[in-house]
C-alpha cells in the first residue's frame, strides 16, 4: 500500500491490532505477525531467498529477550527501493471497518465489504459516489474487535428471513451531531436511531462492567431484564442480544473463520478513539559492557552480539594463539569495508575480556531497571558509545531563590547520549491494564510468537535521584493521607486481574507526579513536542535495592532526540528554577477548584485512581507515560489547601 506510517509509529500508536485512518478516508487495521511472516515470504517468492536478509533487520537486546522469552527482536519493515536485500517490504495491512456507507445524502447506501488489502477507492453501486467507512466498531474487554451489528440494531433482533434484501441506508440529518441525529433505515421498512447504542451499565462501586446496549438487543419493555455485576448479561439469558464473537481480523481471515470462544458483552466506541486500542511496550536502555575507551568499530562488533563479550572470548579459548577468532573477526563488515584492521579489531576485543563478568539471568522488568538505575548513577564519560552520563553532586547547582536541589535530590545524571530499544509486547482495548504476557502473545499471531518487532531510538536525559532520608520523613508526615488513592488503584487492579501486589506507596505517586510536571515545564521552556518527552520511574522499597530516581528523556526518533536542549536545562544554572517552576505549576490548576476538590474527595479519571490530577495540571499524552496517565496527585507535590505540609516540596 501507498499510504506511510513512520517505522516507530508501528509499535505505538500504531501498532499490531490498531485501526490507522488514512487521508481519503481509508480506514485499516495493522496486520499480526504471521502476516508479516507472510510479507517476508512474499518477497522471496519474488526475489529470490537472498530477497531477504533477517539478520539485517534483528535489533540485539539480550535483556529483553530473556524477559519477553523470544528468539529474536525485528524491527517493522522500512520501505526502500535500494539495494538488493530487504526492499520493497510493506507492513500487511486489511480492510477494517467493513461497513461502509455512500457519502451522496441523496442515496446513503450501506454495504459491508469483505477483510482483504485495502483498495484506492470504494463506490457505491448505487450512485458511483464514494463510500467512507462508518466511525463505529464492536470491542470487547478481551481485545476482540469486530463491525458492528447494524442490522440487528436496526431490527432490535436477528435479520428476518423472509426472502428479502434487508439493505440499510445511512442517514445524517442536521442537528446537534449527537447519535440521535444518525438515522438507520432499513429496505424492509424497519428504521432505527443510533441513539443509546454505545451505552454500557457499569457497577458503581466496583466500576465492573456488566451490560451494554448491544447485548440488550431482542428485550423489550415487557420482558426487560435486570442486570447487575453479580448478575451480568450474557448469551445464555439473552439469546438474541449481541455479544463478541471472538474475532482476530487483524491476523486475517483465519482470525474471523477461527475465532475465539468468547460471547462478551459487546462495546461500540468511536473508530479514532483512545480506547480502541493501548500499545503495551517494553523498553531498555542500552548500557555498554566494555571499558570507556574502546575504539568505536570494535564497540559496534561487540553490540552486534547482543553486546556480549563472552560469546566472542568463546571462540579466543579455544585456540591459545586466537587464530579461531581472528578468522571470524575478518569477516565482519568493519574489517571488509576498512574502518579498522583485523589485527587492530582482535587487539581492541581481547583488552576487553577482563571486563567478561557473569552476568545475572533477567526475570523480570525489575530486574532490567535496578541495573538501569546502578549504571546511571555510575556515570560513564565516553564518546565512542550510546551511551554518555556525566554524574553531578547537587551542591554544585545554583539556588533559585529558596530553593536549593540539594535539600531534595541525592544525585543530578545528565546523559548527553542514550540509546532505548522499545518492543511491541501486545496491546489492550477499553482500559490500559494489560493480561499477562503470554495472552497478550496470544492476539498477535495464529502461530507460536518467536519475535516481536521492536524499534530503537537515541536521545538525551535528566535523571534525579531523591534523596532517601527527605523522602523517608515525609511519608511518615503524611500520616496515611494518600491510603484512600492506594486503596482505589489496587481495586481497580484486583477487578481487572492484575498484580495487586505491585510496590507502590505515597513516594511512587510523589515521583510519578513531579515527572510530569518537569515533562510539561519542559515542553514549555524548550519547545519539545509534548510527545517528545518520556518519563522512566524507578522505585522500589525493597531494603536492599531501593530505588527513588525519574528519567525524563527524549527518544523521539527525529532531531528532536539529540538537540541537547534537555541537557542545558540540567546544566547548574537552570535546574534549580526549572524544578522550582514545576512546583509552582502544581500548586494552582485552571480547573481547580473542581480539580483539587473532586481529586482529594472520589479521585478522578478512569476508575477513580487520579487524586488532583487532570488535562489542565498533570496528564501528558499517553505515549510519554508509563502508567497511562494513572496514580497521579498533585496533593503529593505542594499538599492541599487544608494542610499544605502533605506536599514533598512544602
């Protein structure tokens, strides 16, 4: 297909199961993995098996292959006509929503097409004017997603089966532009608004949803059910409501003819909708093995082996003279193209293999962060590498008034250089909260996964450390002040199945908070784009591996990765006022009073899990937070106007 996605695009917003709307209204859905599998065996057909050459596009990150237990990491296919691997690769890609409708208000023909490669053009048959996609799909909380079921809708009930076509027409009349004003009217006679049909009845205290407009179809006033979420709707009390089918199509027919057993409760949301689809993503910040000085070129053959120097000391032992290595050292592309000799390339490889240490097995996400976080505050002061962090002592920065760095931060890391590889580890629809990762696998391909695709981007960062006697003290101030805000997230966790056990406190939310107001104080001093900022929280109350450090970042992927703008504003003459700006910004929200109130009385924002904390004061676009915009309050920061002294920076 013509229409272009930017390659990290692909893993968020855009990714494996996401509808990309394209200019001319071409409405698509980004195909799974055995899709691409599909793409890359197409272009060998075509060109031959040396079409395509996977070990150009692997991406080596060892960490994040033992955490996300895959073979490899790929990125998505760049588009190219040059050179003779690897080109002419497109992203699959099929068809989504089916319905479409004639933009001729004069005609209105509804068709349904089938899930295949999008065309340029759709027209109706009726009228030869163009036909757009409808803006409405069916989702389900298990990541189903499917057209919705207009006809019924319209018939409150199966289609009849009397001999007769039963075509719909779509009618917008003018007015307020709400679903009332969109009339259905059916061949037959039978016509119907979309008024209430993306009503869904959730449960007030447990914020369970349990019925939906979709699944009360077939019930009238008469026979009229009461649901709750002790008593849910379902196939079994409603035969003729509609509920999920268990449909893939982004992994193409085979995920339509061989769905999922499923019979959810139904959503209808808008196509372009925030909630249709959340990319879950796991990152890694590369962090160089070797010592500071390492010739450039010897440093780039070590991180094509995933960075690790044992495999290369392997092939040295086993020959005392080191000819076994040398052999294969002459076959790397630094050798052939004469960036550096083979002599020079061995002698620069074997200075490193006193550095060789057994490294630790990773787990967990966990476990990739507390090396992070040890080898950030290390620093490392080298220019042949991705990765350069000068380490600075706070007393050396500059008071902005009253306010010294010193009385709050431990330790200031400004790193001039950073490389993250981000993988695409499978998405979620309505709510953020993601299943395990083993299901989530499970939607983005037919087949075992043996890959996930995965991108990786430079940038430039600021890292703080707090320092962990202040933050001590003030939770013990609070005096269990932030427990109801606790409370409400690990509900919310616990009704969508996920880890209850998670370590957050009153800190976490502190640090989680104050990260995004630097990222919106940022934005604003330095004219990033508001997505071009990201956050990376590192916490943990764990007695030996404690953690109280933020990473705001650039890894946009463009220029505005290594403008070294980020940089300047932790240099010791602006950090200070630059933090001190960003407390001030919390202290006031253009919607407060509602914001301050509502935040510290029932919280706010999906399920309740936001204290003062809303799109005026606190909330970044989702890509650049972790937590999708959750345990957010502004209380933690500068206290509320009952106690100030709630506040860490108070």
């Amino acid at each position: 297909m013509s229409d272009n996605i930017r390659t990290g695009q692909l893993l968020s917003p855009f990714g494996i199961g996401q509808i990309v709307t394209f200019p001319e209204e071409k409405s698509v859905l980004i195909s799974g993995l055995n899709l691409w599998e599909q793409e890359l065996d197409r272009r060998k057909t075509e060109g031959g098996i040396d079409a395509i050459d996977k070990e150009e596009l692997k991406i080596p990150e060892e960490r994040l292959k033992k955490l996300l237990s895959v073979e490899y990491l790929l990125k998505p296919f760049p588009f190219t006509t040059k050179g003779l691997t690897n080109n002419r690769l497109e992203i699959p890609a099929v068809r989504f929503p089916g319905w479409h409708h004639c933009i001729n208000p004069n005609c209105g023909f509804m068709r349904k097409w089938e899930l295949v490669t999008p065309d340029p053009d759709l027209k109706c048959s009726r009228c030869e004017s163009k036909m757009i996609p409808v803006r409405f799909v069916a989702v389900c909380e298990h990541g189903h997603i499917q057209d919705v079921p207009f006809k019924e809708w319209v018939h409150n009930g199966p289609v009849p089966n009397d001999g007769k076509k039963h075509d719909l027409k779509y009618i917008a009349n003018a007015g307020s532009g709400d679903l009332g004003s969109i009339y259905l009217k059916c061949s037959c006679g039978e016509g119907r608004s979309m008024a209430g049909i993306m009503n869904v009845s959730k449960d007030d205290v447990s914020d369970d949803f349990y019925d939906s407009a979709l699944s009360r179809i077939g019930l009238t006033n008469e026979d009229d059910i009461e649901f709750s979420a002790k008593s849910p709707n379902s196939h079994t009390l409603n035969p003729l409501g509609e509920f999920c089918n268990g449909y893939k199509p982004w992994l193409g027919l085979e995920g339509v003819n061989n769905p999922d057993d499923c019979k959810e409760p139904l959503r209808v949301l808008i196509r372009g909708g925030s909630n249709i689809h959340y990319s879950h993503i796991q990152s890694a910040i590369y962090l160089p093995k070797v010592t500071e000085h390492i010739n450039e070129y010897a440093l780039k053959v070590i991180e094509k082996t995933d960075g690790k120097l044992a495999e290369l000391k392997e092939y040295y032992d086993q020959q005392s003279n080191g000819e076994l290595l040398k052999m294969i050292l002459k076959n790397k592309a630094e050798v052939k193209d004469g960036l550096i000799s083979v002599e020079d390339l061995f002698n620069e490889i074997v200075s490193q293999f006193e550095e060789v240490e057994t490294e630790e097995e990773i787990y967990t996400d966990f476990d990739i962060r507390w090396e992070e976080y040890q080898y950030i505050l290390k620093g490392r002061n080298s220019e042949n590498s991705d990765f350069k962090a000068v380490v600075k002592s706070p007393p050396e920065y500059a008071s902005a008034g009253d306010f010294k760095v010193e009385d709050f931060f431990s330790s200031v890391v400004l790193i001039e250089k950073l490389k993250e590889t981000r993988v695409f580890t499978g998405f979620s629809r309505i709510t953020a909260n993601a299943s395990d990762l083993e299901t989530r696998k499970q939607l983005l391909s037919n087949k075992p996964v043996k890959w996930l695709p995965a991108y990786q981007v430079h940038g430039e960062g600021i890292f703080l450390e707090f320092d962990s006697e202040k933050l001590l003290n003030w939770t013990r101030s609070t005096n269990g002040y932030f427990d109801k805000l606790l409370d409400r997230h690990h509900t919310a966790m616990l009704n969508r199945n996920r880890d209850t056990d998670r370590d957050i406190s009153p800190v976490f939310i502190m640090m989680h908070t104050f990260a995004h107001l630097l990222i919106k104080r940022l934005c604003f001093n330095c004219g990033y784009g508001s997505s071009s900022l990201r956050e990376k929280i590192y916490f943990s109350s764990e007695k030996e591996k404690q953690m109280n450090g933020i990473l705001i970042y650039t890894s946009s992927g463009d220029s505005e990765g290594s403008l070294g703008g980020l940089v300047r504003q932790g240099k010791e003459e602006h950090l200070a006022k630059l933090i001190k700006d960003s407390i001030a910004d919390a202290e006031w929200c253009s919607a407060d009073p509602v914001c301050s109130d509502v935040g510290q009385s029932s919280g706010q924002g999906p399920d309740s899990v936001n204290g003062s904390a809303c799109h005026n004061c606190c909330l970044v676009p989702e890509t650049s937070c972790e937590e999708f915009n959750s345990i957010l309050d502004r209380a933690t920061i500068v206290g509320t106007l009952e106690d100030v002294k709630l506040g860490f920076f108070v």
